[in-house]
C-alpha cells in the first residue's frame, strides 16, 4: 500500500462530481502528518464533535446571564477549527445545531438545572431557546468567517421507527418530550434567518436507505418543504460492510432527490472488522460500486454536494468503539497508507 500523503488526491479527482470531506477531530489540525493528508484528499471538512451543543453551550455563562429564554455561548471550539479551514482554504458543513445527543441536559430544563430530576422547560421557552442559540451560532459563524460555511446540519436524527410513534418521530428525544414535532419547523425557520447567501439547510439522519426509515423522512421533508424551509437531505451513511444494499442507498438517494432537494453523504464508513487483504477487497468492491452509483446519480443530475467521510484514517473512526470491536472501514489505513478502498474509488 502507498502513502496516502504520495496518492493523487481525492477531492481533485471528484472536483467534477461533488467535494469530498472528512470529518476532523480537534487534535488534527496540529498534527503535520493530519494536516497534510487533510490538505491534501479533502475539499470540505466537518468537525466530528466540537460544533455540537455540548462544545458550545456555556451553562456557568448561562446561569450568571440569569435569562430564561437566552443560553450563553462559546466560541472558543468552533473557532479553532473554523480558522484552521480558512487558513487551508478547505470548506466547512456545520455540524449539529439541534440533536437529541450532546447536547446539555441542563439546555432542557426549567432555570437551567442540571439536576437529573429537574422539571422541564416549557414547550414555549424550549422554542424559544432553541431559535436564540441557532440565531446565535449562525451570526457568528456568519460574521467572523464568512463565506466559509457551506451547509448547516440543522436538524440531525429526528425519525426513529423503533421508537412506533405516529411520523415514526424519535419520542424519546429531550427535544421531542418538550416540543413534539413542532422543534423541526421552528429549527429550520430560524436557520432559514441565520443562513448567509450560497449556504444550504440540511436536515441529516441515519439508515436514510431503509425504505421505512426512508418514507417518514420523506413525509417530514415534504412538511419542511411546504414552507420552503430545507434544502439538502443528508445521508449519514454508517454502513455495515457484511449487509450494505447500495440498490436501496440508489433507491433511497432518487426518492429525496425526486422532492427536488440536493443529497449530501455526510458520514460515511463502511464497518469491517477485519484488516485481512480478503476483508479489505470486499470493503474495495463496496466503496466502488458505492461511488459509481453516486458518480451515475450525478451524471444524472442529482444534485449531489458532498461527500464526507466520518473519519481521516482508520485509526480515528468511532467505529471502533461504537461497535466494540477494531474496525477498518475507510480509505485510509491506521499507518496512512492508502488501502484498497481507496483505489477503487480513485477508479472512475
Ligand atoms: C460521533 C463522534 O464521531 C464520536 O466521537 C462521539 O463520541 C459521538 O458522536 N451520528 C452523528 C455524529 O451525527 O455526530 C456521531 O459522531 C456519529 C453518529
């Protein structure tokens, strides 16, 4: 296997099909061997965690502020990565502003306790606390590095079919007890007055190939589209190498696309547990049928705008621990060696 930094790049070689991203961890950027490799195979970056609520919410700001209605933020996260972009010219997909994970239990509650029984925040307080910390996030970014965002995960992980509610709606998220379905519209609507020219408002779910998981997003997609409130619908895209159906991931991809919204993969990995040259052909073959099938999409006209991986190399993919056990299931090996994977989705 060559090293990755010796490869041809792999945003250069899409840069005529979509921008290919990485997700980047907050220790990268000061790591010369990550920052080159970032440089040089990836035209978009998204921060892995430190954009979450949980990196940007300040709850000793917010209690000494003493407003029920207005959460105190910090920046501190979100720029350091946002100026390590600028300075490589690498663009950035903002990741997350409403999420039912990582995001302080104390946001949810009544005074903004953070004890474990605390009584909840009202319906009315929770809207409005959610559309003052998406403006708040929004005009910042918007201000203090224009031109740099290109596309805001406003919504991440709202439909949930093991959950059995009625619009198959993840019920037992804080944002759904305090809301219901109501916290969509209302997170979209103040993106909508937060967004800068060019930028697009993604709604970004798991599973988004399973046809059931598929056909509920698409019916809250239509509710955001009747008031022209989403643009992009974001594919996750954490698949499992041993029951992947890239049919279904096609299938999926024209039915969002046929709303007249453009698509994003916006996570992707391909779990394999295994490193053995058998495995990783496998793992070879997936990602080139996967990515001719996103090629053939976009030829087609769909309009397709990125592709992020979840993950630079091997070694810093949550796979291994999410799934508990090693996994090895992206373009790039623990040591920087491009893989097999990566070939194949070099040949187009
Ligand atoms: C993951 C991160 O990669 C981990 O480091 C963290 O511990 C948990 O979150 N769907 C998402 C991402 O939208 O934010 C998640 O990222 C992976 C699943």
């Amino acid at each position: 296997m060559k090293d990755a930094l010796q490869c041809p790049s792999l945003f250069k070689a899409y840069e005529n099909y979509f921008r290919i991203g990485a997700a980047v961890n907050g220790r990268m950027p000061a790591d010369p061997a990550y920052d080159a490799l970032i440089c040089r195979h990836f035209s978009s970056i998204t921060a892995d965690n430190q954009m979450k609520p949980m990196f940007v919410m300040d709850h000793k700001a917010t209690l000494a502020g003493g407003d029920p209605l207005h959460a105190a933020v910090r920046f501190d996260w979100v720029d350091s990565l946002l100026s390590y972009a600028r300075e490589k010219g690498i663009a950035v997909r903002y990741h997350t502003l409403a999420w039912h994970n990582q995001t302080p239990r104390w946001f949810f509650a009544k005074d903004w306790s953070d004890a474990e029984d605390a009584e909840p925040a009202s319906k009315e307080t929770m809207l409005t606390r959610l559309e003052n910390y998406i403006l708040d996030v929004m005009n910042h970014v918007n201000t203090a590095f224009p031109g740099l965002v290109y596309t805001w995960d406003v919504v991440n992980e709202a439909i949930e079919p093991d959950q059995g509610a009625p619009g198959l709606y993840r019920t037992r998220s804080p944002w759904y007890m305090a809301c219901g379905e109501d916290f969509l519209p209302a997170a979209f609507r103040a993106a909508r007055k937060g967004q800068a020219p060019g930028q697009t408002l993604c709604y970004n779910d798991y599973n988004a190939f399973d046809p059931v998981k598929r056909d509920a997003i698409i019916d809250l997609l239509k509710k955001l589209q009747a008031e022209n409130l989403v643009d992009t619908m974001g594919m996750q895209g954490h698949y499992v190498m041993n029951n992947m159906d890239i049919s279904l991931c096609e299938a999926a991809s024209r039915a969002y696309a046929a709303l007249g919204l453009n698509l994003q993969v916006t996570e992707l990995d391909i779990h394999c547990n295994s490193g053995s040259d058998e495995a990783q052909q496998k793992l070879a073959q997936l990602y080139g049928d996967y990515f001719a099938m996103l090629r053939k999409l976009k030829d087609e006209g769909v309009r397709i705008e990125a592709v992020t991986f979840w993950g630079v190399t091997d070694a810093d993919s949550w796979l291994t621990g999410f799934r508990r056990e090693t996994s090895y299931p992206l373009l790039f090996s623990r040591e920087k060696k491009a893989k097999p994977a990566y070939d194949a989705v070099m040949n187009m």
